[in-house]
C-alpha cells in the first residue's frame, strides 16, 4: 500500500471547440495534430470523413470539432484555473486564449475563427471529483523502487492483485490497462491453482491460448516474479511468528 501511496497523477486538459466548417482543411491539414510552445500545447485534427469509405466510415459525415487543447503539462492547471463553467468571467479568458493561440499556430486570423465559431467543451482531469488527476506518472527512480511492488501479488495468501495502466509501464493509455489485466489474471492463475474448475487442464497454458502474452511481461519472467514474492512473504511469515 505504500507503493500505491507514493504514485502521483500528472494533470491533463482537452478542450474541444465546435466550428461551422473544417476550416483547417483549406490550410491542407486533414489528420494528425500539431504541437506548439504556446498555452495550447498539442491540436488535433479529425482524422475521419466520408473520404475514408476503404477504413469503413462511409456512414459518417466530416467532423467540424477541433480538439483546440490537448495539454498534460504545467500550462493544463492555468488553463485548468479557468474552467470555472459558462457564463464566469473566467470562460471569456479561456476562449480567447485559445482562439488567439489557434489563430497563431495556423496563421490565421482571429476574427475568422470567431466567425467560424459555435460552441466548446473542456475538461480538467484534475478537477474531476472521480478522478482527481488524469494519469499516474512515475518519477526518478520509481520504475526500480516502485514498479515490483505494485505489480506483485499482495498478501500474505497472495490474493490481492492490482491492476490498471498505474501499474503498468505504457501510463496513460488503455494498453496499458490491458497489459495490467493479462498480468493480474496470470499471477492469480499461478499463485492460486485450486481456483481450477477442471484441475487435468493446464489453465495457464489454456488461458495463453485464448489471450496471448503481453509486450510487457514475459510468461517466465513473471513467474519467477511471483515466485520471489511467495519466498519473501513466507520469510516475513516466519520472522512475524518468531
């Protein structure tokens, strides 16, 4: 638990802003998205349109939204400061900022995004009150003195397996908290084989079968991983009764 503990979320905004038309099309951007020192950070781009009918998106229509701002760095608490809601002073300050920055990076003038302008959407992940921070992130050092623990069965019956992208190595992402998954399950098939329904069928190998490996954990590597932590909560057992 303490291992949970000294994990810190990083915080993380996106601001999406409705136009009447794609007007960064004309400037010859269709996808991707474009980074940039200003407030704003990082823009992207819809990256589907009834051009794409060979990827299967012949039913949808171009999209006219624009993620305006997507920021994790220290700029996402500023602009996070000005997300107080519609109709706040503070909502008039962001827009403007925003629109500003937009116009810059794509040289353009303002004026003509206002005109463009209908309505926006942001988000703060840190102010979120389910969420109170938008990813984990590990500091110096955390990968070495952190990572093990987290990612180890706990316990002493070794029944306590945590999962999510925290405990992963891909943060952020939701590949991670697939890779977090497959690991969890593993460790509880191989610290808990009584939990077999039909104890004649190698339920690992069959569970290999059906989900595969991850990028991230070796087969091998994590059972040896869980062996470790079976030996040292054995020894800690046994120092405790002493």
């Amino acid at each position: 638990m303490d291992a949970i503990r000294q994990l810190s979320y990083t915080p993380s905004i996106k601001i999406g802003i409705q136009f009447k038309t794609p007007w960064w099309e004309k400037l010859g951007i269709v996808s991707g998205q474009s980074s940039t020192d200003l407030p704003i950070r990082d823009v992207v781009y819809p990256s589907y349109g009834p051009d794409d009918s060979h990827a299967g998106y012949q039913n949808f229509q171009r999209s006219n939204c624009l993620i305006a701002s997507y920021n994790g760095m220290q700029d996402s608490q500023r602009l996070g400061g000005l997300m107080k809601g519609r109709g706040t002073p503070e909502e008039n300050v962001l827009l403007d900022l925003v629109m500003r920055d937009l116009a810059d990076l794509h040289n353009v003038k303002v004026d003509d995004l206002w005109d463009e302008y209908e309505d926006y959407h942001a988000w703060d992940w840190y102010r979120d009150q389910f969420q109170l921070g938008a990813f984990c992130q590990f500091g110096p050092g955390q990968f070495k003195d952190t990572y093990p623990p987290v990612t180890r069965p706990a316990s002493k019956q070794q029944r306590l397996h945590f999962a999510g992208d925290a405990t992963s190595t891909l943060h952020g992402w939701v590949a991670g908290a697939l890779n977090s998954g497959w690991r969890a399950v593993f460790s509880l098939l191989q610290t808990h084989p009584e939990i077999n329904p039909n104890p004649e069928e190698d339920i690992i190998k069959k569970f290999q079968n059906l989900w595969g490996t991850t990028q991230e954990w070796d087969p091998k590597v994590l059972a040896e991983h869980i062996s470790f932590d079976r030996h040292r909560a054995e020894l800690e057992a046994k120092e405790t009764q002493s």
